[in-house]
C-alpha cells in the first residue's frame, strides 16, 4: 500500500462470509467500505459501485514468474501493488 495515501487501508479478511476471498485482503475507503477484494489465487473484484473508480496495470516478469498488479485510484496514482507468484510444473 502506499502509506501515503490516508484515504485507503489495506484489511485482511478473515473469519467471516466472503466467499472465494476468506483470508485474502480488501481494500477499504475513508467511508469504511470495500472497493477491492483480492484473494491468494489471484482473483480481484471490484464491487460495481467502485468498478469506474479505480483503474490498473500488470505485469508478468518472466524471470522470477512474478505478476504484478498496480491498482491507481481516480487521480492515476498508485495505491496498491499487488504481487501474485506463479507456479509452474515441469
């Protein structure tokens, strides 16, 4: 997260009714709701609220198999960066 950026936290979510997203994370406004969920397989929604709101880039590094993801908000600056490791079987 960027710590400079007040306005969001980062929420981890555990031991409730969220579905695919237990133990994953969301990402809460100043108004104490969530605008990303995110989970440890990758998977990210955006509630439709929020879905114009905010806006992302990836990147897949194929050396470390890494991608990550970069969510910016309104004014185009980055408030998360997401990094999802790849496994891969050979």
């Amino acid at each position: 997260m960027n710590v400079s950026k007040v306005n969001y936290e980062l929420l981890q979510l555990l031991g409730g009714n969220f579905g695919d997203f237990n133990n994953g994370y969301c990402i809460k406004n100043s108004k104490n709701d969530c605008i990303l969920y995110t989970n440890n397989v990758g998977a990210i929604y955006i509630p439709g609220l929020y879905a114009s709101s905010l806006a992302g880039e990836y990147r897949f590094d194929k050396t470390t198999n890494n991608t990550t993801f970069i969510v910016k908000d309104q004014s185009n600056k980055a408030i998360a960066t997401l990094t999802l490791k790849i496994k891969t079987s050979k």
